[in-house]
C-alpha cells in the first residue's frame, strides 16, 4: 500500500502544481497512475485517478515500480503537459516545496491528494505494533503517503533514478 499511496499522492501534487505553474484549469490536465511502465506490447494495467478513491492494491500490483503519467484533458493536447515535462528538475523543486509548504503536516487532501487509500491493512498493521499510538490507521496512512511523497520528490530533485528511489518493499 505504501508504494501505491505514494504514486497516487505524487500524481496529485504533480498535476495540480501543473496546474499552478501552467496558470491553467487542473481540470485541463489529468493523470493517471499504472503499475509499471508499459509491455512489449504497449498496454500497461492502469489507475484512473480523480475519479473518486482508487483501491491501490487492487489496480497497483505489488511487483511493479508505479509509473506517472501527466497528460492533456484535450484530445490531441493543447502542449500543457509537454510544457510541464520541459521545466525538468525546477519544476519538481517546485512541487515538493509546495507539499513542504502545506501547513497540515501529517498529509490532507490538499498535499496527497483524496486517491490515497486511509483503510490500508498495512495502515492499520503499523499504527498496532506502535504501543500507545497516538494515530488512528487513517492518519497512519496519511503521515506514511505524505512521508512517502516527501521522500520520492527529495530524489527528483537530487536527480536520482526514480524507479530505484520509488519503489518501496
């Protein structure tokens, strides 16, 4: 769960900094989340997002590296998305000091987004081995996707590989 939560959550702030720097509509981006980047044969199991909360385990598989993919809402493209990738290492500085800047903390849906699956068992399995945990396994799961991001984000920046920095056991 954690390496999905943070996939969905880095897809979130991705997109909506877009957005942000873009001056556009989120609405005139999507995203979209797969398991690993696409086969021989050019299809790769998918993860629509901001369409309502995304079970993680069931559309990210356990053995693959998530993979995110910004795109254009307009069929053909309108170039927002081509010009997101071209801004390189800045524009990921730039998100990751807007989800630093976020003043929750412990993520919310304006840092990691709404995708982010807060009944996770693993969520739920860690706030357990924590005696006296002060979290609930909701709040578990949004520290840990937040942390997740925090981290995946710190290794864009560094301009280190983001399969091996991104993939979590």
């Amino acid at each position: 769960y954690r390496r999905a939560n943070a996939a969905l959550a880095a897809a979130h702030a991705i997109h909506h900094v877009a957005a942000m720097v873009l001056m556009c509509e989120p609405g005139d981006l999507r995203h979209a989340v797969t398991s690993g980047p696409p086969g021989p044969d050019g299809v790769a199991a998918w993860a629509p997002v901001g369409l309502g909360k995304v079970n993680p385990e069931a559309q990210l598989t356990a053995s693959g590296c998530p993979t995110i993919y910004l795109y254009d809402d307009m069929p053909g493209g309108a170039g927002l998305s081509t010009r997101v990738h071209a801004l390189g290492r800045p524009f990921f500085e730039q998100v990751l000091a807007v989800v630093r800047g976020c003043g929750c903390g412990h993520g919310c849906p304006t840092c990691i987004g709404t995708e982010v699956a807060l009944d996770a068992p693993t969520a739920q399995a860690l706030a357990a081995e924590q005696a006296g945990a002060v979290l609930s396994p909701e709040q578990q799961a949004r520290v840990y996707a937040r942390a997740d991001l925090l981290s995946t984000l710190e290794a864009l920046c560094a301009g280190s590989e983001v399969p091996a920095a991104g993939c979590w056991a």
